[in-house]
C-alpha cells in the first residue's frame, strides 16, 4: 500500500480475489485507495469489470461470500476447539511446568515429565508451609527451579525463566494439574494424568483467598506507616520504603531509600528518614493548605478543573460509542429484510444485534462513571467544610483509615537531602475523594463510639 500511495504500482495482480481481502469494509478502503493512484486490480482466475456496474455487483457478491466463508471456518474453528476441550484433549498452547507434548497423527496430548512432576507438588507444598507468594518465591529461586522449559515445532527453545509472581500463581490456579482442562470459565475431566491431588491443590486456593482477602499491601501496613509508597528519594528517584528497628521496649521507624537497601549505604548519601517527624510534617501541611483561603481556592479550581477534563474525555468516548451503536442499526436496517429467508442474514442481523446491546451497556456503564464525578464537584462551601471536618474527622480515625485519607490527598512526597527540602504533591481530586468519603467515616466513628 506504500508503494501504491508512491505512485509505484500500476496493476495489482491477485490469484483469487479473496486473497486479497475477506472483508467487505477493508476492500472499499483498498479499493478507495487504488482508485485514487490510478491503480487496476485483477483476477487471474475470475474474470469480471469493475468499470460496469454488472462488474461491480459480482465484485461485491464474490466478496460477501468470502468473508461469509472466512465467518464459517472461524466459527467451526471455535467450534471444534470447545467441542475437543469438553472431551478433555489438549488443545495447543505452550506446555506447563509437570507435562511434556507427545505429538503423533491423531495430535498432541499431555504426558507427565516424573521429575517435573514432583517439582511442581513441591512448589504447592512450599506455598503452603510458606503462607505467602515472596518467601515461596524465594525458596523457589534459591533451588533454582525455573518455569518450563520446551522446543517449538520450529526448533526455537522457549521459557526457562525465573517464576516471576505471575506465572507462580498461574501455576497454582492451574487446573491442569488436577487432570482436568477449562474452557470459558468450564472445568472437564481431561484426558492427561492429574499430578496433584485435590486435597493439595484445594489448601493452595484456600490460602491465596485468605491472601486476598487481607486486602494487599496497604490493610498489611501494621506498623502505621502513614506514607507507605508516597515517599521518594531526590537523589536516586527511587522509592524510600518503610522500615523499623527496636530497642529494648521502644521501636524507631524509618523510610529507607530502595537504591541504598540493595546497593548498601554508600550508594546514596540520605538513605534514611526518620517516619514519624516525617509523617507530622505531611500532616501539618495538610492543615496548613486549609488554612489558606488562597491555597483552598486553587485547590478548589484544579480539582473542578481536572473532575471537567474527566467528564469531557467520558463525553467523547459516549459519543464514540453512540456512533458505533447507529451505525450499527443501520446495517442491521439493510439486512434485516432478508433475515426472513437468508440464514446467512439471520445470523448476521442477530450477531450486529449482540454487539449493540453491548455497545448500549458499555453507554450505560459510562453515564455511571459520569454521574460518579459529577457527584465530586465541589464548591467553595463544600470544601470550606471538608476542610473545617479534617482535625476531628483525623483525630477519630484509625490507623488503616489514617493512610487511606492520607493516600487520598497525597500522590507524593520527595526528600531532598542534599537541599533538606521536602516536596508535597497533592492529587489533584484528593480534596473531592475525600469530601465523598468522609460522611461514611464520619458514621463509622459515631457507631463505634455508641
């Protein structure tokens, strides 16, 4: 298409006219394309004018049952897969850690490779007497096991690779190990050998729940570090993580530079801050921000302004969708008069169908998130009340909700040792987030004092 629009084609010379394109709208556009650069198109095998209108006709019918055809192999394709998957066979894919690929004429099936076998009911193990996925992935790495390791059909090697925590849980969600195979949310018997049992895999999923359900790393912030993940370090932009150390009956916080954790001291000349005159200083600021009619007003404009550029990014994309929606109906409006007689046409106008009750609730679903920021605009008395509500609303959290309210209306914190400067960055809806929440909190704290 290039060369075309170079004006280095004169002829475009094609087997079958379908190879050139299954798709109706990709061809009008090629077809656009060739008609503006004064480029031919032919068959070599089928003969037909495109300069007439009976030309044109037998071009357009040749190519609706081209992609009425590429549909139909698409369909039967899904078909046979689901159809393989219910009977339990394999059906592609790179193989799993625990299972090799033996490939004959009838095709490719599953067969348990003994030694990785017992790795993988290792690894299950590991999880389980660990209790979470860091340590397990420690273990993991210092025996040096690595995810699987296969040839493809060209020759090329494939995977080896340290487990990063993705593929670790993959493999313990992994109903292959069972015996069974899934397919679109489904779980059938397979026609593979299981190599953990259901006992093991069951302990497994019921831990990473548990897991899960602890609410990740900001509901496992016991130590109350308000700043967890806000802070960074001005000389290496890495982030300065909390930690602490204890003497005696006294324990002595601090947020410590990444970069001088893995690389020792002397990579960074601050390494340390102590938290607690850290997190009282972020905090008076806040208070400080309040205090200032000048700071609140612009607080109060970047956030409307910021909630507007939010509605108007959610207006362009309704439209978009709106659009898709009415040329859709259109040409559901051109083929429904033949659905009556044309299977072809009645599968069609049903799919076109499908896709706008999807494209109606993704409409839908964005009205919503619309609705949900306008309901964050603020106005000036509003947020002098949000403001006036932060001491005793502060005072009546507790810790989790502390580092909620913080992480709300802080996006980040820089330490500057070399200047001894320290730099706030305040989310720009922080203040709106924060009005929204605090009726809640507020009720939370009335009910756990009654």
């Amino acid at each position: 298409m290039a060369d075309v629009e170079q004006g280095r084609v004169d002829c475009m010379v094609v087997y079958k006219i379908d190879r050139l394109s299954r798709s109706l709208m990709d061809f009008a556009k090629i077809m656009e394309v060739f008609e503006q650069h004064d480029v031919a198109l032919v068959s070599v095998t089928q003969q037909f004018n495109t300069s007439t209108s009976m030309g044109r006709l037998t071009l357009n019918i040749l190519l609706s049952f081209a992609q009425f055809e590429r549909e139909i192999i698409s369909e039967r394709t899904r078909d046979k897969m689901a159809a393989a998957r219910r009977k339990g066979k394999w059906t592609g894919g790179p193989p799993v850690l625990g299972y090799d690929l033996e490939r004959d004429q009838r095709g490719s099936r599953l067969v348990v490779n003994p030694d990785e076998a017992e790795r993988v009911r290792a690894i299950f193990r590991t999880y389980i007497e660990q209790g979470s996925t860091l340590p397990t992935l420690q273990a993991i790495r210092a025996q040096g096991w690595r995810t699987k390791r296969f040839q493809t059909v060209k020759g090329a090697w494939r995977g080896g690779a340290e487990f990063s925590k993705s593929a670790f849980r993959k493999m313990l969600t992994n109903v292959i190990y069972l015996g069974k195979v899934c397919y679109k949310g489904e779980v059938f018997e397979g026609e593979h050998e299981a190599i953990v049992g259901e006992d093991l895999f069951g302990r497994a999923q019921g831990l990473m729940r548990r897991n899960r359900n602890t609410g990740g790393k900001r509901v496992r912030n016991k130590h109350g570090a308000l700043l967890k993940g806000l802070v960074t370090c001005g000389h290496s932009g890495c982030r300065m993580s909390h930690h602490f150390a204890s003497k005696g009956n006294r324990r002595y916080r601090y947020y410590v530079c990444a970069h001088a954790q893995k690389n020792g001291w002397d990579a960074c000349p601050f390494p340390s801050l102590p938290a607690g005159e850290l997190e009282a200083f972020v905090i008076d600021q806040i208070r400080d921000v309040g205090k200032d009619p000048a700071a609140l007003a612009e607080c109060l404009t970047a956030t409307q302004a910021h909630l507007e550029a939010d509605i108007d990014a959610l207006e362009g994309r309704r439209a978009e969708v709106e659009m898709r929606i009415r040329s859709l109906g259109r040409e559901v409006g051109e083929i429904a008069p033949r659905a009556g007689f044309d299977e072809w046409a009645s599968r069609q106008c049903d799919h076109l169908q499908g896709k706008m009750r999807d494209e109606q609730l993704e409409v839908n679903r964005i009205n919503e998130r619309i609705e949900k920021v306008r309901r964050r605009m603020l106005n000036s008395d509003e947020l002098a009340g949000v403001v006036e509500a932060f001491d005793p609303l502060w005072d009546s959290l507790s810790p989790t909700y502390k580092a909620r309210l913080v992480h709300l209306l802080v996006g980040r914190v820089k330490y500057d040792g070399a200047n001894e400067t320290l730099s706030i960055t305040f989310h720009p809806t922080g203040i709106g987030a924060s009005a929204e929440g605090s009726q809640g909190e507020e009720a939370e704290t009335a009910c756990a004092r009654s």
